[in-house]
C-alpha cells in the first residue's frame, strides 16, 4: 500500500511497548505472539499458532494503543507496528476479560467433575485466572444430547463447546479432511459433521488435544484417568519413521494417552491418529510375556487351531530359554545364522544385536528391513535432506508410496508447505494420493515404471528438467509398492543423480526405527555409524575386533538360504516377514525351512507362532534409549511403564546372549550403549548422549558415497495383464492395528482397485469378485473401480488382515503383472 | 450422482464455470438444488459437496447458516406472517391465529396435502402496509382475515401460479452469459496487490495513506 518503503530496507525488528516494557518483536508478528515470546501470557482459547488466526473468542482481547488511544483489540488479529502500546493488564482489559469469560460461560455446563478436560483445561484455568467469579445469566442453558461419537475415536459434546474453531480450522488447514464444519447459527450454532459421514480423518485425535475445553474426547482415554494422576516422559513416536515428538502419560502402570509436543523440525505438535492411539497394544492381553519353548516343532501344527497359536507352545524361563538358544548358536555351522528386523527398538537394541551378530554369532546374514525399503547403502548414504529442507525446497519431488497412508505427519508438512507456497511438490506414482491436490504437478505412472517416466521427462524438452536443474531439489524417495523390486525405486535415485547432482533425498523409510537400525550396521555389508563393512572406521574396528569377511545375505537372501536349509539359526528380531515379507511363499519356506527359529517379540504374531524359541520384548514406553527417524535425526526415547511379566529390552537380550557364548559385549546398561555407539560412530559423536534436546539432533552423513545402481528400462507389460501396486494403508493389517482395541476394527478393507476404464474392460460391475492371477498364485477380492488409479494398475492393501496378499508376489521378479478372470466357481487355492 | 436433473446438471456446470474456484458456486447450487426439490436435501448436498470439490460437511456448514435454504420439506407455498412490531400492532396475532385455523396447522407447521407451510417471520420491512405477510417472499399487505382466507383459496386454486413460483424457485427466467460476452473472474491469485477494479496512476498508489 504504501512507498514508503522503497528508498529504505525494512526494519528487522519492530519496537512496541508491553506493559511498559520495550520489547523488539518481528515485522508481521502478532501482538499476543510478541507478548509471549516477551514472557507476556495473554489468555486465549482460539488463537493457536500453527494456525491462521480468527479471532472468534475474544478472550486475548488487550488495550492497544496506536497513537490514537488505548482501544481493546483482538491481540490474536492485530499485528504488531512502531511505537505500539500494548497493556494486557490494564483494569480495561481485565473487565474484558471478565466480561469474555462470563459469556462465554452462558451455555457452558460447568460439569467439571466428570469431564476429562477437567484439571488441564485452559476454560477452567482461565475462568480461575482471569473470570469475574461469579455469573449474572440465570436464564436456562442450551442443551444437546451428550457426547455424540462423530467418529470412532472423538466423542463431541456440544454443551461444552465454545465454537472456538480451533477442531474445524484443524481439519479444514490443517488435515485438510474438512468433515467437520459449524452448522447452525445464532444460538443453534454447533460444530457437526454431515449425517452418515463421520470424522473419520487420521488426524482426528489432534482435535481432542488442541480443543480448549471438554468438548471433544477421545473414546480411548475417556474416563480413563485423572490430569493429576498422570505420570508423564517426553519421548519420540516410533510407529512410523517421521518420529514426532510426543509426551506419554501413564496412570497405575499402564499407558493412557499419548500428546503430540510441538518440534519446529518436525511434528508441529500433530499427531496421527495411529501414533496416538497405538499404546493400547502396549497392555494388549496378547502380549508374550514369558519366555516360550515349542513343545512340537514348528510346521506340525496341524493338529492346533489358528487362534491358538499359544498352545504350541509351553512357558519356560529365561535360563532355559536362552540356554537352549545358546546352544543352538553353538551347534550352528558357520556362517548359518542369521537376524532378520531390528527396526521396531531403539538404536541401542540395534547396535547391541548388530555387534551380537558381528563378534558373537560371527555372521553378517542381518537385515532389519522385508524386502520393503531401498537397498542399505542407498537409504543411509544418499545425500540426505531433512524435513525442513523438503518443505522449503523450490522443487520436492515425491516418488513415493501416499505419504498420508505411510508417513501422516510428514504428509502434514509437506502439504502445509505446499499450501504456504514454501515448496513445490511434483509427484510421480501410479495412483492419487494425498498430496495430489497439493502438487502443482502430478504425473501417474505404472507401477515400477517411475523412474523411465521420470528418464524421459529429465531427458526430454519437459520444463520440469529445467525447474529442477535451476534450484534446489529434495526428492522424496521410497516404495510406493512391494509388488515391485527395490531396484526399480533404486533406479529413480540413479535417475536422478545422474541428471540432477545437487538434489537430496528424504528415505521415506516406514519402519519407526528402520533408519536407526540400519545407521546401526542391521544390513549386510553395514556397520554402525553409517560405514560399509568394506572400510570399517578405525574407531569400530578396534572396538569390534575382527569381522565376518563374507558380505552377507538381505532379507531376500537369508530366506533362500533358510528356505534351502542353509541357516541353522534365525533370529526374528520383531519381525513377522510372513505378514511383511513381500513373497509370502518364499516368507513361509524360508521360516519353515531354518534349523532353530528364535523370535524376539512382543505378540505371538503369524511368524513368531512358527517359532521354536519366543523370547518376550520389552517395547515403547517400557524402555529408553534412543531413536532415529528418517531424516537421521537422533532423539530420545522415554521409559515410563513395566514391562509385562519377564520381558525385557532387545538389547539386553542380546548382552545375556552374549555371555552364554563366551563373550562380553561390554556394557550393562543403556546409557553405557548410548555412550558406545557415540565413541564408535564418528557420526554419532556430537549427536548422542544423556542431554539430547526435545528436537534431537541430526546425525552426520554417511562415510561413504553410495553406488548407484545402473538404470535399466523397465520390462514391457504383458498386454493382457495389470500391474499389481501394493499400496499401503495407515490402518492395515499389521500389529500395530490389530493389537490396539481403539484402532482394530479401523483397518481397511482387501479390495482390488482398477481405473474405471479398465474395470469396463474386465466386464464386470464394481464390487464384484474376481480372481486374480500373477505366476505365482491366485487370490479372490472383490474388484472396485477408482478414477485415481492410474490405467494399468490394479491396487491391493498391503499387508491385508486375513487376506495373503503376498501369494502374488515373486520376491525375485522386476514387478508383478496379473491377470483379472471372472468365471465363477471355487476360490483357487 | 443421482440427485440434480440432467438440465440442472448441465446448469450447475455453466455456474460453476462462472467462478475461478468451483467452491464459490455453492450457494448457488444450493439455490439450484432449491429450486429443483423445493428445499435442500442430503441428497443435494452430497452432491453439491463433489461438484464444488468440499465436503459434505463444508456444504451443510454454510447451507445450514442461511435460514431460506431449507432442509426439512416445505409446502408449495411458505407463508411467512410478519410478527414484528408494526405488524404486530395492527394484528399479526390475531391474523396468525387465523391462518392456523385455516390451514389447521400449527406455525412451523405444513399441510398434509403439501401446499402450505406456516410461518412466523421477522419483519419484512413493510410496515406501512401492516399486517403484512409473503408467500414465496412474494408480498401481500395488510392482510386480514378475509384476505387470508381468498389467498388461500386463490393459491390452492393455481389462481396464482403466474405470479407465485413454488417454493425454491428464484427465477423463471434465468439469464444466461453467452461465453464470448462473459467476462469471467480474476482468479485471486492473480491480483495484484490493488484490487483490480481501482486505477492505479504511475507511482501514486490509490489505497490509502502512506
């Protein structure tokens, strides 16, 4: 508006006078954020700073003087400007305040006592603080109908509600799932969802936290404990790799609600629901809580119904258990042991079976990933970028799986991003996603064909090779399907590399702890610290000794072998590949055909009922350590819980394992890990250790320089046929979900999902059920048409509960073409 | 897609073209919708929600802020008696009263057969001409009793069809822009910093002081 500013640069800061003291605030800043920052507390309700601001409630109104006398303003709408005097403490403002409270307590019911907000309820805190004491209105409050569930998870009472619109603005910016809107108006005004469509968006539960009142609750944790009888940690979500910081809270010993805490690097303070609500599986009645020894072998369970996985097994304990491990271990022949997962602990579990596995069981057949993420040295090596980088990149390329479904709260960042204008997203996958919407550009491809959609928009005269040679990229990178060979996704990074040297990479790996693990040295070829076996840093070599000479098998590798039955003895350490693997055939040959299987874990799941050894892990909550999520940021992660009957954490484990065999790993506690690793990890040195900040601290990169694979053109369609894309869901049919009672009966249906011109061409009506066939079995589902897959893809859950969707796929194949049949008759086999 | 007739399809599609985002033709859709069933229903919504690319939610949020979208069925005709002051002076009450008689229902209430829904409304600035009342906001003044009874009569005759839409129409006639004299919107990402519609003289900025 004004010219002024041309001929000068614009103040840096900007003076204003609060409560008479000289503050410098930001240009644009707004009044009730400078007084914060400044140590100023002006009360509020709908003012939330990582939202727009609406100035709905009034209760931050303030005297504000611009020049033309005190006026009580809105300290959430107006931003700060030269010589502003602010009083916040003014007796105007107080009588504003008391007159802001005391209407908005008209309709409030006041039913403290048997509200869950009750005793951490900014209503109530500032009602005590800031209200008149006493109200004049004895006219009859409005009334509705108790808490109405508007979704499975959040329960809405709209008595308590005082239409701050900080639940619908959530939804509306910031999920971006606006099923929740104001309804009504004038004195019928209430916040509700349409009839029949509840809230059911994955970020529902950050409602219930930033509500300013008792008006939302989540079902699980309804009446479930009392603010002041929590017990609280601060600790880092590993559900998925993004790592959001969060606060856990417990009441009696069991884990009762999990808080996002706001990180500028990564969470905001949101959470997704899965995270959030995740801890029921902590106190599931499933939980292994003793050591179990099989009292038949493993694959004569015929005789034993599939909902008793248990009664295979006896109770035993731990000296029995890891004695008889121990002698597994010793009657093992060489280089026939071998450790499959590792990414569900802390980095220290990780570290301590990854030196178990070097320097005791004198093997380097590790892999904490199924066959589910990039190849070791990529994921760790590739110039790596952080979440902030990704959303202020000019250019973020997302070839990845739907980070709504896979990663939700970087999907909250980079749609925030992409909405502020910071970042913008290009997207290259075979169906529509979450940020679909969001990118200024969206190009879908078959499955395991982007990286030659991505050849010849690079190579051609597209403007897309010129944005991106001219600024900075950050390219999202992961498996937008397991149907598809890792080196197809391996092939975007060669790619790009090759044609765009200064772009970085996010890993989108899954897997909360899967980056830790494998910066831990839990792949073959690797070692901690994020080095290659090949040149082990000097540091390590001389703390490890001698290492196994042979580079070791993956995942793929080790379950040939065991299938064949070269492996003697195979750790399961939390990992179920019978459910994640993506070659369900080879998954079950492998487990079935390796000497003695051990599982480290926590539920009896589809592998871990195979096993012949099952002792019980510690998990979440119930051990510290560290973590490390995808961007190689290292954080803390709280104990707050017992661990249930004898379990105990994975590291501990392997140290006891340890000295069965003869052999220390030399430390007794966490903390003497955690101060290991960063002795032997020059990346670790500065990042690790017992005083890590809320936001953790990102890890140096990698010691070596990946090797890209070479780019090979992927192989032609089978004209008769689909490409089967395995897309992943947040509610799926791991055990995560299944285990936690509020998110079980979430989990999403098997279904098969073809563009509606390719359903057309089957020749059926939508939800009818098919058979579909790849070479390698055959499955029964239902077939839907969805206008967001792109032609040529046919879309299946991944895992699926109860369905084996993995009897498709052929671990060794590029990708996996199937066939839709039609005819009736029995479901194959 | 199962609610809007094939020609009102056709007309929600020529408004929303109307618009540089498809979200700001919702309120008239919701018109639209109106107009097609005499009162808004979910079914409308639903419908209106995947044309302008929202919610259902979004749709109900703002239909449910106007008190003329309806969303529980009206009678052919809405009979809104004016009860604010003038009216009531002049015998809004006594005319209410009357009109419940009449029709047998109950104010809020509509007629088994369908025809009329009864109202009470605020003022509908014509005091001069109190008691006043509308159908289909269509005015009729000083109203009494007779005269309630002969419109009554005249509507349920179709006497009054010419003058009277049924509830939820707008228009009759509805204009339509032929595309090469529309002008269209500016998107508003594409304004500058003034609004467009103000002249900007060589470096003498129009709005405000500086």
């Amino acid at each position: 508006m004004s010219d002024t500013a041309a001929g000068q640069a614009a103040p840096s800061t900007v003076e204003v006078t609060i409560n008479g003291v000289a503050v410098d605030a930001q240009p644009g800043e707004l009044v009730i954020a400078a007084a914060e920052r400044a140590g100023v507390h002006i009360p509020r309700f709908c003012y939330h700073e990582r939202m727009s601001s609406v100035g709905m409630c009034r209760m931050c109104l303030v005297e504000i003087d611009t020049g033309r006398g005190p006026q009580l303003q809105a300290s959430c709408m107006v931003p700060v400007s030269p010589q502003m005097v602010v009083d916040t403490a003014s007796e105007r403002t107080q009588r504003a305040q008391e007159g802001v409270l005391e209407l908005l307590l008209i309709n409030h019911p006041l039913d403290c006592p048997v509200c869950d907000k009750g005793g951490e309820c900014p209503l109530q805190d500032q009602t005590m603080a800031y209200g008149p004491g006493e109200s004049r209105f004895v006219e009859e409050k409005r009334h509705f109908e108790k808490p109405i569930p508007i979704s499975e998870l959040v329960h809405l009472d709209r008595e308590r509600c005082i239409l701050c619109d900080r639940c619908t603005r959530f939804a509306d910016e910031i999920a971006g799932d606006p099923l929740i809107d104001f309804t009504e108006r004038g004195n019928e005004t209430q916040v509700l969802t349409f009839p029949g469509e509840p809230f059911s968006s994955y970020f529902s539960g950050n409602t219930v936290q930033i509500c300013p009142v008792g008006a939302l609750t989540a079902a699980p944790y309804r009446f479930k404990a009392r603010p002041w009888d929590l017990v609280e940690t601060e600790s880092t979500c590993t559900t998925c790799s993004v790592g959001c910081r969060i606060a856990v809270q417990s009441s009696r010993n069991e884990l009762v609600r999990y808080l996002g805490v706001d990180i500028d690097p990564v969470n905001h303070g949101w959470l997704c629901d899965k995270g959030r609500f995740a801890f029921g599986s902590v106190a599931s009645p499933n939980r292994v809580t003793t050591p179990l020894q099989a009292r038949v072998p493993s694959g004569t369970t015929s005789d034993l119904s599939d909902d008793e996985p248990l009664r295979r097994f006896q109770p035993t304990d731990w000296a029995n258990a890891l004695g008889a491990v121990a002698a597994a271990i010793r009657a093992a022949r060489p280089g026939a042991i071998a450790v499959l997962g590792g990414a569900r602990g802390t980095n220290e579990d990780a570290y301590a079976w990854s030196k178990l596995a070097r320097t005791v069981l004198r093997t380097d057949h590790v892999d904490a990933q199924l066959s589910d993420g990039l190849p070791a040295e990529l994921a760790v090596g590739l110039p790596a970028a952080t979440i902030d980088e990704a959303c202020s990149a000019d250019t973020t390329l997302l070839v990845c799986g739907d980070l709504r479904e896979e990663l939700p709260v970087l999907h909250l960042r980079l749609r925030g991003a992409a909405r502020a204008g910071t970042t913008r997203l290009v997207e290259i996958a075979p169906t529509t996603t979450g940020l679909t919407r969001n990118a200024v550009r969206a190009e879908q491809c078959r499955g395991g064909e982007a990286a030659s959609v991505l050849r010849n928009l690079l190579d051609g005269d597209d403007p897309l090779a010129g944005e991106l040679a001219s600024g900075s990229v950050v390219v999202v990178l992961g498996r937008s399907s397991v149907s598809e060979s890792a080196e197809a996704t391996a092939e975007v990074a060669s790619v790009i590399s090759a044609r765009v040297p200064h772009a970085r990479f996010l890993v989108a790996a899954r897997r909360g702890n899967v980056r830790g693990a494998l910066d831990m040295g839990l792949a073959p070829g690797m070692l901690p610290g994020r080095a290659l076996s090949a040149s082990p840093p000097p540091e390590l070599a001389s703390a490890w000794g001698e290492l196994p000479g042979e580079r070791g098998h993956d995942a793929t590798g080790i379950l040939t072998a065991a299938a064949s039955g070269e492996i003697d003895v195979l750790f399961l350490l939390g990992a179920d590949p019978l459910t994640d693997f993506p070659d369900s055939m080879l998954a079950r040959l492998g487990v079935s055909g390796a000497g003695t299987v051990v599982a480290v874990d926590s539920f009896v799941s589809q592998s871990v009922a195979e096993a012949d050894i099952v002792l019980p892990a510690a998990v979440f909550g119930e051990k510290s350590g560290t973590t490390t999520n995808l961007e190689g940021r290292v954080s803390a992660v709280g104990e707050l819980v017992t661990a249930p009957g004898s379990a105990r954490p994975d590291w501990m484990i392997a140290a006891e394992l340890a000295v069965l065999c003869g052999l220390d790993l030399g430390f007794v506690s966490v903390e003497e890990i955690t101060a290991e690793i960063a002795a032997v990890c020059t990346t670790h040195a500065g990042a690790i250790g017992p005083e890590l900040a809320a936001d953790g601290v990102v890890a140096s990169g990698a010691a070596f320089e990946p090797e890209f694979p070479p780019e090979h053109v992927a192989p032609a369609r089978d004209a008769y046929g689909l490409r089967l894309v395995c897309s992943r869901k947040l509610y799926d049919g791991g055990v995560t979900v299944s285990q936690a009672p509020a998110l079980a009966s979430l989990a999403a249906d098997t279904v098969l999902r073809v563009h509606p011109v390719d359903l057309e061409r089957v020749g059926v009506e939508s939800g009818t059920e098919v058979e579909v066939h790849s070479d390698r079995g055959a499955l029964r589902l239902p077939i839907v048409a969805d206008a967001g897959i792109a032609r040529g893809n046919v879309v299946v859950l991944f895992p699926s509960p109860h369905i084996d969707v993995g009897a498709l796929i052929d671990a060794t194949a590029p990708v996996t073409d199937v066939r839709i049949e039609t005819r009736g008759g029995e479901a194959p086999r | 897609m199962t609610f809007f007739t094939e020609e009102n399809r056709t007309l929600a599609h020529e408004i929303i073209g109307r618009y540089p985002k498809r979200r700001s033709a919702m309120i008239p859709l919701l018109h639209v919708a109106q107009a097609q069933a005499g009162w808004v229903t979910e079914e409308a919504m639903v419908e209106i929600a995947e044309l302008v690319d929202t919610t259902p939610a979004e749709v109900l949020g703002t239909c449910s802020f106007y008190e003329m979208f309806k969303r529980e069925p009206v009678g052919k005709f809405l009979v809104n008696i004016c009860a604010t002051m003038s009216c009531a002076l002049a015998g809004a009450a006594e005319l209410m009263e009357h009109a419940e008689e009449r029709l047998g229902v109950r104010a809020g209430g509509t007629t088994p057969d369908g025809l009329f829904t009864l109202a009470s409304a605020e003022c509908q600035a014509a005091c001069t001409e109190a008691p006043c009342l509308q159908v289909n906001y269509r005015y009729r003044y000083r109203v009494d009793a007779d005269g309630f009874d002969q419109l009554v009569d005249d509507l349920a005759a179709g006497a009054l069809d010419d003058e009277i839409p049924p509830h939820g129409v707008t228009a009759r006639v509805r204009q339509h822009i032929p595309a090469g004299r529309a002008v269209g919107a500016v998107p508003p990402e594409a304004v500058a910093e003034e609004p467009v519609w103000l002249a900007v003289a060589d470096g003498v900025s129009s709005g405000g002081a500086s």
